[in-house]
C-alpha cells in the first residue's frame, strides 16, 4: 500500500481566486490614511499610512515613470 502525496492543509481564503475588499479611510483628527483589506469574514487586516508614506510612494511612481519614459525614448 503507497502513502497519498502530501497535501498541505485547505484554507478556503489562502487561494489565489479569492475575493478580497479593499477600503481607504481617514478620521476627521488624523494625518493618517487606513487601509482595510478583508480576505474574509474573519481575516482583516487595518494598516496605517501617513502622509509622509503617501508622499514617498507618489515621489517613488513619479521617478519610475521618468525612468521608463526615459529608457522607452533612448531605445
């Protein structure tokens, strides 16, 4: 008799199908930006940005823009 190969253990959330929400939210005090992610009823996740972040994303998205724009004029 042969051992079936191993399976890893199902979670029905861990897939790459699965449906997630994503919401951004601000309170009326704070500088800080709320990030949501739902992978399901029982796996949320609530992270937080400041502006600082925001600002070196965007300063980050503008730089590789430049630098693709450059390369796709060179070549």
């Amino acid at each position: 008799m042969t051992q079936p190969p191993y399976t890893p253990p199902h979670d029905p959330y861990n897939r790459p199908d699965a449906a997630s929400v994503l919401g951004l939210f601000t309170t009326k005090d704070s500088s800080r930006l709320w990030v949501v992610r739902a992978d399901g009823p029982d796996r949320v996740r609530l992270h937080s940005l400041r502006r600082w972040k925001l600002g070196l994303i965007g300063l980050l998205a503008l730089l590789y823009g430049l630098a693709s724009l450059v390369h796709a004029l060179a070549g």
